[in-house]
C-alpha cells in the first residue's frame, strides 16, 4: 500500500469518526428511513461489469446499511426494492432481479443476525403481480420474522405508491359498498389502515442515491412530511460517511409541519 493510500485510508476513518460523534450527539435519529436504491446499472457500467453484477453488489451493499442502521439507533428501513415500473425492463434483467430477490429473501431465514437482532422482514407491494416461488419464500420469511420486533425490515417489491393508493380507495370503496364503514368513518388514519401496511408509520428521512432528485413513486402517501436528502454516488458505492452525512443532514434541519 502506498502512503498517499495509507493518508488516504486515515482521513476517510477519522472523518467517519467525527461524523459518527456528530451523529450520536447532534439531535434526534430517524427512526424510519426510507431508501431508494439507485444506480446498480450505472455503477456497472462505470465498474466494467455486466449489470447483473451491479445488482448484486446493491444487495451486499444494502447488508452493510442495514448494520450501520442499528448502529445508530435506527429503527424502520423501509428499500425500494423492485417498482411496478421495473417490469418494464429486458425480461431477462426482470427474471433476474426477481430471482435475487427471492434468493436474498430465502438466505434471511438463515442469518443469524436476523434472529441475533430480531428483524422482522415485510414485503410491501402487489404481490399478485409476482411469481408464485417468491409469493411463497415471502410468506414463509414474513411467518419467520414475524413475532420479532426490535427493527423491521420493508422491502418494497412490485411496488408503486400511485398503485398503493388506488388499492387503498378501491379496499374502502368495497368495504364502504358492504356497509363495513360509514363515510364519516374515512379519515387519514383509516385510510392508513388500507395501505399495504397500515401499521408502517412515516419515514422521517427518504434517501436515493445515484444524484437523481426525486421520488419516484416510493411511498408517496407516506412521505407528505418526509425530509429528502439525495446523495451523489451510486448505490453500490454508498460509503459509511455518505449515510451518515445523509443522517446528519437530517438532524441539521428543522422540522416544522407547517407550523
């Protein structure tokens, strides 16, 4: 190793070190982060490697997230996954995405640190639109996890935030239709209750990577007061210190609701 990487190496940890002080001491953590994932494909690309690669670095890279999320006191992530939009791509890139998804999903049921630390893992999205095999791992991973409760894990698959809604309206118009509910009945908290997790509460901070500044269809009921912090790299490529400076962002921000 050369020196001027040996500097290089000791600045990034003593800067990871300041930013995690500021961090621990500087304000409230989220506790429900919303992350959408951008770039594998450009980081690919950038990288000199096929695009099925980059995905799978995605998948590693959101391991070491969910670590540094614990590690901070975090305890809601909520990862777009796969969009409704995503079914447009190559149907080959599809079928491998889907497959890594159900692997990935399969391998949290033998992690240690999933017991180790009590994650209990939803899928949120049109489950419906997804094949069978994964419709299953996701039934047997949510059975799995589901009396832990010291962090949870949302991964949004076949997921749209207009299609969530419309979803929504449609559960109450029916249960409206059925004379379930009354009209005086539907508020913003019942309305909650017919998203596809109505116990999941709103993410306080939503973070894409790859430089694009907007949301894309994630959470859109959710994020009404959400803090949007949109960070250069890709998302294989996140470093420690760009989450934290994402978490410190946050924390620098004042939060007032429309007062």
């Amino acid at each position: 190793m050369s020196l001027g990487r040996k500097i290089g190496d000791i600045t990034g940890e003593l800067y990871e070190k300041i930013l995690m002080e500021q961090v621990m001491s500087g304000g409230p953590i989220p506790k429900h982060i919303g992350i959408i994932t951008d770039g594998n494909r450009r980081y690919a690309r950038e990288h000199g490697i096929d695009p099925n690669s980059g995905h799978v670095r995605g998948k590693d890279k959101l391991e070491e997230v969910l670590e540094w999320s614990m590690e901070i006191g975090t305890k809601i992530i909520t990862v777009y996954g796969f969009s409704t939009e995503n079914f447009q791509r190559d149907p080959g890139e599809v079928d491998f995405l889907l497959n890594l998804i159900n692997d990935s999903l399969r391998n949290l049921m033998k992690d240690n640190r999933v017991v180790k630390n009590r994650i209990k893992v939803k899928v949120i999205g049109k489950l419906n639109v997804l094949p069978p095999k994964l419709v299953d791992t996701i039934s047997e991973l949510e059975k799995f996890t589901n009396s832990y409760e010291n962090f949870r894990l949302n991964i949004a698959v076949g997921y749209g935030g207009r299609e969530e809604i419309m979803d929504a309206i449609r559960k109450i118009s029916r249960d409206y239709s059925e004379g379930k509910i009354s009209m005086e009945d539907i508020t913003q908290d019942k309305f909650r209750e017919y998203l596809y997790d109505g116990t999941l509460p709103d993410p306080e901070l939503i973070l894409r990577t790859s430089g694009e500044e907007r949301i894309s269809n994630f959470l859109l009921w959710q994020s009404a007061y959400s803090e949007l912090y949109f960070s250069d790299v890709y998302w294989p490529a996140l470093k420690k210190t760009d989450f934290l400076k994402a978490i410190r962002a946050y924390q620098l921000r004042q939060r007032r609701y429309g007062k």
